[in-house]
C-alpha cells in the first residue's frame, strides 16, 4: 500500500537549482526584473568544502534558485563547446511583457529562437554570464507544444 506522501504517488515536478556564480548581484538583478513577483526566500554566509561562501535563494513558495557566490571563479564560455551549465528555461504567459520588464531594467535579448508555428521564445545573458531562455507556447496541445520538427 502507498503511503499519501510517497514521491512514488506525487508528480515530479523541479524545486529548484543550485548555482555557483562569481557574483550573486548579477543574477539577482536580472532574475528581480523577469520575475518581479518572486522574494528572497533566504540568505546568508557559511563555509562550504572550507570556502566562504555568500548564498541566497530567489523564488516563490513552489520554486528557487540557489545563487552562491565564492567570489572567484569563472562561467563557462557560451561560445564554446565545453561542458557545464548551457542555459536554465522557463515558460512565461506573455514573451512580450517579459522583454519590456527585462528592456525597462537594461537587459537586451541575445537572440530569438527558431520560428515554430507553437511557440516562441528569446535568449538572455545576464551580468554573470548565464544564458536564460524564456519560452510562451501558443499552443496547448502537447503534441504541438512539443514538436521539434
């Protein structure tokens, strides 16, 4: 028998992500603009693996990013083909009110994406260097939603 809160009964959805920056003010600012309804759920200081280490978690009650910052360090070149973090996506009802919250705070696209008859989307790179995608489906049809070709 299963228990309520067995993870086997609950749908898996994403909590959060956990990212090292060289500074977390970058992020921060860009993530405030895209998504000003979002708080800091909580910051600090402590040591991890014998480094300080600045942290903060940006939100809201269902979902987060960890920003921890050691003050050094280096993201991983967009351009290249190197391994590491490519970009974080996130689904938004209206592309258009996000670019001008995202143009009115001083941040430009880096590109559109491909034209897709069910979906558009445009590419950031904040003041860290992390490239994010930001993707409005005009469609609800998963099949049409999720059509690569």
């Amino acid at each position: 028998m299963t228990k309520p809160n067995d993870p086997g009964t609950r749908a898996l959805k994403l909590e959060h992500l956990n990212l090292v920056v060289t500074d977390i003010d970058p992020t921060l600012s860009f993530l405030q603009a895209a998504f000003p309804d979002w708080r800091i759920r909580g910051e600090g200081r402590d040591e991890w693996k014998g480094m300080p280490r600045r942290w903060l978690h940006i939100g809201d009650d269902d979902f987060y990013l960890t920003l921890n910052d050691f003050g050094r360090g280096r993201q991983r070149d967009l351009a290249s083909a190197e391994p590491g973090l490519a970009h974080i996506g996130f689904e938004v009802s209206s592309l258009e009110d996000l670019a001008t919250r995202l143009e009115k705070a001083g941040h430009t696209p880096h590109h559109q994406g491909a034209e897709h008859p069910h979906r558009k989307n445009l590419y950031y790179i904040d003041g860290e260097g992390l490239e994010f995608e930001f993707v409005e489906y005009l469609s609800t049809n998963p099949a049409e939603r999720n059509s690569y070709a």
